[in-house]
C-alpha cells in the first residue's frame, strides 16, 4: 500500500504540523490506512512545546516528493546465485513470460553480473565448433545429466576438463578416442568403455544403456556413470552444466537504487543500451530489475496539501506527485492538478479550525491527544484569538476541542506564548516560521516570531538585521520582513531590509532605521501581505 503523505508548507508552524496529524488520524478513523502525516522542516520550539504537551509524536520527515525508482512497477524476477547452473539459468528463463535478463549474485547476496538470453544463445554457439569444456563441476555435470556413478573410484575429481567424444558404433577406426584427457560418451558399447578405461580418460558416460557387472565392480581411477539421456543430448547438457558465472556480464555494471530519482536514472538510461537494469536496495542487494518501458507511467507519490496553496511553500518536486486534496485558510495561489480534486478553502483564523469541523462532519470525536493538538493549533494561528483572522468558528471550536481534550485554553496558550526564543541562534530564531512570495514581479521573504516580550528580542536587533541582509542577498529578494510579534502588545515590531518609502506608504507609518512598529497587526497573510498587494498593483 503505497502511503499518502499529509504536509503543510515549508518551515512548518504549529497549525501546520497539527493540521497534518490530525487530518492523518481522521483518514485512519475512516478506513484510509495508508495516509501518514509529514512535514517539511524542522519543529519550532513552540510546536515542539504543544506535541511534548499532548505526548505526540512529529510528523514524519520528507525532503522532497520526486519520482523515485521504488515508485516505479519494476519487474523482480529470480536473482540466482553465481554457481548455478547454465541449464538451470535457461529453464527459470523460459519458465516466465518475458523474462530475458536475470540478476546474478555472490556469496553475500552482492550484485555479481547480468545474465541475458542472448550470452547464453552466444555460449551455445560457440560450443558448435569448440567441443572442448573447461573446469566444469563434476557434481553440476552430474545433475544436469541426472547421473550418477557406476564404479568405485578413488575420489571424484571437483571439476572436469577436456575434449567430449561421442564414441558410437562405427566404420572409421581412425575417429577412434586416442586422448586420456578425455570425456566419452557411448552407448552399450563395452569394447569402448573398456578401451576408454584402458586409456585412462577422467569419464565415460554411458547414455541409456545398461552397464556390465565387470565396469561395476572395476576400481578405477575413470569414473564411469550412466546416464538416461540420449548422447547426442547429453553431449549437449555438459556445456550446460558451466556455472553461469563464468558467461554472464560482470564488468562495467550500471545498476540503480531504489532512492534513485527517475531523472537521473532516465539521463544514464538515454547514455547506454542494456535491455534491463539491476536494482539494489540499501544494503546493495538485487530487488530487482528495470528497462526504458518502465519509465513511461511510474506511479506518481500522492500528497495532501494542508495549510497552504501555494507552489513556492511547497515540497519540492510537487509537479511530479499526484495531488489528491487541499485543505487551506490562506488565499488562492498557484497550485495547479492534472485531474479535479478534494479541495476545502475557509475564511478562518486556522486550517486547524476547517479539520475539526471535518471531524464533527464525519460524526467522529478526535482523541483526546487529536483534540489538545487542535486546540493549541487554533490558538497558536489566531494568537490567542487576537488576530484579525480569527472568527467566531475559530473561537467555539477551539473550546469545543478543550473540553474533549480536558484541558483549558489559559494553560495551552501559556504554554505556547511562554517558550522563550531569544537564546537561539538568530537564523534559527527568524527563520523558523518563514515563507516566500512573489507578489506583482517582487520577490520577498517574511518571517514571523510571536513573542510575549518583543522588547528582550529586539536587544538583538542588528544580528537581526545583518542575517537578513544575508539572506535578501542569498535568495535575491527585493524585500526580506521579519514580524516581531507580540501578544500583549497586540501588534507586531517590523524588522525589514528594503527601502523605507514602500513600508511607509504600505503601512501609514513613518518607517526609518529598518524598523517600524505596527499596532493591531498580528497576522502575515492577512495585514502585511495584502497592503504590499494593494501598493504594487
């Protein structure tokens, strides 16, 4: 069952987060056993405060949604092991439909070489006009002959070399066996095995033909065995008893792995000409095989976007996923699907707010660790119902979801609010709940820390400064805001690199020194990005 990733958007914040957990949890409730809850970044420590609080886990962690080769339909024939053999190798093959290359390995499982049909077909070829065989296992050629020896020998010899003699009856003494090196084949011909026994060849295999009390019972060092294939057949099988190791293609191997995104694998794919390709897993083991064709309709990942809309506060590689729903708070952005989809957009301080009443919708009460995450999640996006975002919904949902989680609003937003971030590294402190835009050909970033005490925060205000010069310089922003905002302020100390004419016509204020305070502004998509809208058209 292929999973069905729950994310919000970049440098995820507590609606975020909770929203993807809480809307997991509700599929599951439902049947949907496969969607799991994801996020982009890393949590904040106020998000990390609200999961420690209700004993949550986070979210699993994804980088990016690319088509990888796990995600392809890959084929997964028989890996064999390199000592089997040749005959073996050709009878899995023929035993599957289409099958035409197989996998080969060593000992420890590792990739060994490929093995094709046609290295096969090549081998056999050659075999026409060379009868001659070379270190061939003795208990291989005995298994693919179905024999079994006659005589007491000494020891049977690990690997047999030498040229095969077929020695049937006939009218020309001088094609007659004359060398101890060889292997023999004959009928019931007891002169010829005798003659081969008096010469001291390694073998005599005596095909469909009963076999005389006296080469029984004869200790010699020739090993005599009986076969019930014909000669001309088993002339032929003990070219076949080879080890497939010693024809398949073992140099210059190009294999993938399962992480492998198909892009990559596509340029190396349009670089070279093998019919299949190994695919490896983590620990380099064959789990299977791929050609060009399986590259045409790979299934795409599946993702539910939460908490946002919008291409550039997305997972990277989205446009090679399969967008199956969206649930978001925020305006209309860019996002485009190749098929119509769930889609659920509300006026509300909190995406948090939109999954609760989903929850009530579907006549299903969150667990109580489900209800405490919303709870915070709502207070958490409308600042303790401060924003201009917040509505009514937001406010009789977030106490519906106390009560089931036994818990009071007073105490979550304390615990939320009280997380003190001054002690962080700046980058870390500013650029936690951050997103980018491009509004009317401008390209900005905006950040936002909400706070109790904005005063202590601005204590580092030219860290603060200096971090973002960095960064408008990084990403080649026109713009780069940073939201200090507090809650018992009720209204937000702006931090922003840029020129000051923009901020004081954007904002009605007098902006100067990278720094303008705003009164009642306690929301990013709903007070600053839409002035900047409405200033540059």
């Amino acid at each position: 069952m292929d999973p069905v990733y729950v994310t919000g958007h970049k440098n995820p914040d507590t609606d975020s987060i909770v929203a993807a957990i809480a809307y997991a949890e509700l599929r599951k409730a439902l049947g949907d056993r496969e969607y799991v809850a994801a996020r982009l970044g890393n949590i904040s420590d106020e998000t990390q405060s609200v999961l420690d609080l209700f004993d949550a886990e986070p979210p699993k962690l994804i980088t990016n949604l690319r088509t990888q080769v796990r995600d392809l339909n890959f084929d997964t024939p028989p890996v064999l092991d390199d000592s089997v053999t040749i005959y073996r190798a050709w009878n899995t093959m023929n035993s599957i439909d289409g099958v035409t290359v197989l996998p080969i390995v060593d000992d420890n499982e590792k990739l060994f070489g490929m093995l094709t049909s046609g290295d096969i077909a090549s081998y056999t070829m050659r075999t026409v006009t060379d009868s001659r065989i070379e270190d061939v296992p003795t208990y291989n050629l005995l298994s693919v002959l179905e024999a079994q020896a006659v005589n007491p020998v000494e020891r049977l010899p690990e690997t047999l070399s030498g040229s095969l003699v077929i020695a049937v009856p006939q009218a020309h003494e001088n094609l007659l066996f004359n060398d101890p090196n060889a292997i023999v084949l004959c009928g019931h011909q007891p002169d010829m095995i005798k003659r081969a026994v008096d010469l001291g060849v390694q073998m005599v295999i005596v095909c469909q033909a009963d076999i005389d009390e006296e080469f029984r019972t004869l200790e010699s060092k020739t090993c005599i065995v009986s076969s019930p294939l014909d000669v001309f057949r088993a002339a032929q099988m003990i070219h076949l008893a080879l080890p497939v190791s010693r024809i398949c293609s073992t140099e210059d191997l190009t294999s993938f792995h399962l992480d492998d995104y198909i892009d990559d694998v596509r340029d190396v794919m349009l670089s070279s000409r093998y019919r299949a390709y190994p695919i490896l897993d983590e620990e380099d083991k064959v789990v299977g095989t791929m050609g060009r064709f399986h590259l045409i309709r790979p299934n795409r990942k599946k993702v539910v976007l939460v908490d946002h809309n919008e291409a550039a506060q997305s997972v990277p590689g989205l446009t090679e996923a399969e967008v199956l729903g969206i649930i978001d708070h925020h305006r209309l952005a860019d996002i485009q699907t190749t098929s119509p989809i769930f889609f659920r957009n509300e006026p509300v301080g909190s995406t948090a707010t939109i999954i609760s009443k989903m929850y009530q919708e579907k006549g299903i009460i969150p667990s109580k660790k489900v209800a405490g995450l919303l709870t915070a999640a709502i207070l958490s996006d409308t600042v303790m119902f401060k924003s201009p975002t917040c509505t009514e919904q937001d406010k009789t949902i977030a106490e519906r979801m106390a009560r089931i989680a036994n818990v009071t609003l007073e105490d979550v937003g304390n615990t939320i609010f009280s997380t003190g971030p001054s002690d962080k590294p700046v980058e870390e402190l500013i650029f936690t709940d951050y997103k980018e835009f491009l509004i009317a050909g401008h390209n900005l970033g905006i950040g936002q820390v909400t706070c109790l005490n904005s005063d202590v925060l601005l204590e580092r205000k030219d860290e603060m400064l200096a971090a973002m010069q960095a960064k408008k310089t990084e990403r080649g922003y026109d713009f780069i805001l940073i939201m200090l905002t507090d809650v018992l302020k009720e209204g937000t100390e702006l931090l922003y690199i840029g020129d000051d004419d923009t901020i004081s016509h954007a904002y009605d204020v007098h902006a100067h020194d990278h720094m303008v305070f705003l009164p009642h502004v306690m929301s990013r998509k709903k007070q600053i990005v839409p002035r900047l809208s409405e200033l540059w058209g």
